[in-house]
C-alpha cells in the first residue's frame, strides 16, 4: 500500500502541541509529586491520591468532551481553547504557597495538610482543561489526519515527545532550587504562559479535519458509545490491545510518581538531569524508528521487543546503584516505555472506528490512564508503605523510595504477555481492521 504523505503544517502542528503538551503533562505526572513531597511533605499514600484522582478527571473529561467533539465534528476550537485555559490553570498553582494558605486559612491546623488538598483538587481542574485539549480532541485530530499507511511514523513522533518533554522540564528545571517556594512560582508561570501561548498559535497553525457528523448527533448515547456489547463484539481486537495497554500502563506508573524522587532522595544523584539527558535524547531516536518499523512490520514484531527492553531496564534498575548502571536501565526503560507507547498508540488508531475518533479516546483514557492512574500508584504506595523515612527540620517526616518500585513493576510487566498472547490469537483472524 502506498503511504499517505502528510503535510508540513501537520508536522509543525504535530510536533508542537504533542510536546508542549507533553511539557504540562510531565510538569504534572513528575513534577506535582515532587512539589507536594518538598513544599508539604505528602506522603506515598497523598501522591497515590492525587494520580488517581487526576487519572478519573481526565477519563470523565475525555469521555465527554471526545464525544461532543464528534458531534459538532470540530478538533480546533477545544484544542486552541483548552491550551489557552490549562495554561490558565498551571500558573494557578504558583498560588498555592504556605503564606497564601495562611491568609486564605488563618484557622487550618496544618497548611501542609490544606496545601495537599489545594494541589490535589487544582490538579483535577487542570487535568480537566488538559484532557479536553490534549487527550480528547488533539488526540482525535491526529487520528482523523492519519491512516494506516503512515500512522506508525506519526505515532512514533508523538509518542517519543514525552521523553523530550522530560528532557526540557529537567534541563530547564536544573537551575532551580526545589526546595524554595519561589522556584516553584517561577516554574508554574512559565510553563503556564507557555501553554497558553501555545494555545493562541493553534489557531494560525491548526487545520481542522473534515468529520461526518451525521451519525454522531445522539450525544449521551455517543458517550458510551464505546462500552456497547455490540461495539466491542464488532472490535475485539482493538479491546484486546486496550486491555494491554492498560496492564502495561500500570507497570509504568507503580514507579513513575517515585522516579525523581528515586533518584534524588535513595540515590542521592543531585547531577541526575545531566546523567538522564543522554538516555532521554537516545531513547527519544529510538522510539521514532520504533514508530516507522511498526509502520513496516507490524504490531506483534514491534511490540514484544519494546516489552523485553522495559524490562530488561527494570532488572538493571532493580540490582544496581552506580551511576552509569542506572544510566544503562534508564535507557532501557525509557526505550521501551516510549516504544511501547508508539507501538499501542499506532495500534489503537489503527482500528479506532472511521468518523468516532473523538467517542473512543475516552475509551483510550480508560486504558491509558485510568486503571493505569489508579492501580499502579495504589502498587507503588503498597510496596513502599514501610519505606525508611527521613526527619525534616521542622520534625516532619518523608518517605525514601526503593528499588521495591522496580520489582513490582517487573511483575506487572511480565503480566503483559499473557494478555498479549490473546491479541496475538485476534491477530491471526482478523489481520485487517473493521474500521465500523
């Protein structure tokens, strides 16, 4: 089959809102964690709370908002629109400082316990605007603006933007000192004004893709579209691929909340951005091949190699703590992590319904994020509940993360294959998508 050519405003489109998206996102999914354990000392169990509640906010919202944007048939205007509001709300949480809380409440007993509160509530409200821009409607567009003949090197540009985003916040990050509330300040306003002003460029840069409306008027009933018996008897193998998307999400988040915590409060690797960047950019070039072998080859040659690579990161992480050891598994990680993601995400549009992009990104959230958001943190927390703990100088106490993270999510990995073997079997009857 010849391949599709794309054009350049579809890769600049593409490759800056997937990565200043990413940008929020890693501000949120890492750096949240690691505000709310310096600024308020929360523990394992606060942060578990928090990626679970951001993880339902963000199902919720893409379920609905993917769903109206099928209705109206229109990508751009939640996409422009909700940039500019989830840049709106990042800057919000250069707000949420012990001298505010306590002005705001002169009465709380702890501003700790009120400002994990604050964080986890605004962290919903931004999850809101974020999944409405990035996770339902951007999502759905790069869908409708793709087909099979060249999603895979589209997915592969996508997918390998979080490791990117990962390198920019920790590269622009290293000069802070996370420890003072006024670094935070800094870092929320301008990651915020970049989202906003990233929002405003959409709406010179982004080209909406026609979308047959005519069979997506019945908005509540189009909600649950995807959860229909009748619709997931028709699409098997894209449920298949669902359900081990999700297993592998899990085993990425039973560490990834602890990761920069992992390396600076149990490794003591204060240089950790200098030593993570290489592997970063690395795994960054090997997830954009992953994408355009999966466009060659396929999902079963592409997706168990990526599985073996997390892996295998895992076990190196698990037994070793020298430096260039954990470098060698974060490597490993981070490539199959990402490729893995390439390879799903190809997977999923690949037989994602003609016309009802925007329906199934909520059943995408289901899988990527919402059993993923509250079982893996759940794990993590229940591995580390007996963690060492370290005194603070106002005689708090914090938690030290372990390589426990690592084993557990090895397990949850090793999981994967045995839901893969069933995609596997699907593949064989149904090697080509129903697209109904």
């Amino acid at each position: 089959m010849k391949k599709t050519k794309l054009s350049g405003r579809f890769w600049a489109a593409l490759t800056v809102f997937s990565l200043v998206g990413q940008i929020a996102w890693v501000v949120e999914n890492m750096y949240f964690n690691v505000f709310i354990y310096k600024m308020f000392h929360a523990s394992a169990a606060a942060i578990s709370t928090m990626v679970a509640a951001s993880a339902v906010a963000a199902t919720v919202t893409t379920l609905l908002i993917g769903a109206l944007s099928d209705k109206l048939g229109k990508r751009k205007l939640f996409i422009c629109g909700g940039y500019i509001l989830w840049g709106v709300s990042i800057w919000s949480f250069a707000l949420i400082r012990t001298d505010v809380i306590h002005a705001l409440f002169p009465a709380a007993v702890s501003a700790a316990s009120v400002g994990v509160s604050l964080v986890i509530v605004m962290d919903c409200v931004m999850t809101f605007f974020g999944s409405t821009a990035n996770d339902a409607c951007f999502n759905a567009w790069l869908t409708d603006a793709t087909d099979e003949t060249n999603r895979g090197s589209a997915e592969g540009i996508n997918a390998m933007m979080p490791l990117l985003a990962i390198l920019v916040v920790f590269g622009g990050f290293l000069s802070f000192n996370l420890d003072l509330p006024e670094s935070w300040t800094t870092i929320f306003s301008i990651i915020g004004a970049l989202v906003l002003a990233i929002g405003v460029l959409g709406i010179f840069l982004i080209r909406d893709v026609p979308v047959s409306t005519e069979e997506n008027q019945n908005y509540f009933r189009n909600i649950f579209y995807g959860f229909r018996p009748s619709v997931m008897g028709r699409n098997k193998l894209l449920y298949a691929v669902l359900a081990a998307f999700a297993v592998f999400g899990i085993s990425i988040q039973i560490f990834m909340p602890y990761l920069i915590l992992y390396y600076t409060q149990t490794l003591h690797m204060d240089n950790y951005v200098l030593i993570m960047a290489p592997a970063i950019v690395a795994a960054a070039a090997v997830t954009v091949v992953w994408g355009k072998l999966y466009d060659r080859f396929g999902f079963e040659k592409t997706v168990a190699p990526a599985l073996v690579m997390l892996m295998l990161g895992y076990v190196v992480l698990y037994f070793f703590r020298s430096t260039a050891l954990v470098f060698v598994g974060s490597l490993l990680m981070m490539s199959g992590y990402l490729s893995g993601m390439a390879v799903f995400g190809a997977m999923l549009r690949d037989y994602t319904p003609k016309n009802r992009a925007g329906m199934f990104q909520g059943l995408r959230i289901v899988g990527q994020v919402l059993i993923p958001g509250i079982v893996g943190p759940y794990i993590g927390a229940l591995v580390l509940r007996n963690a060492d703990t370290v005194v603070n100088s106002d005689g708090t106490t914090s938690f030290i993360p372990n390589a426990n993270i690592y084993l557990a999510a090895f397990v949850a990995a090793a999981a994967v294959w045995a839901v893969l073997a069933g995609v596997f079997r699907l593949l064989k009857k149904e090697p080509c998508h129903e697209n109904s």
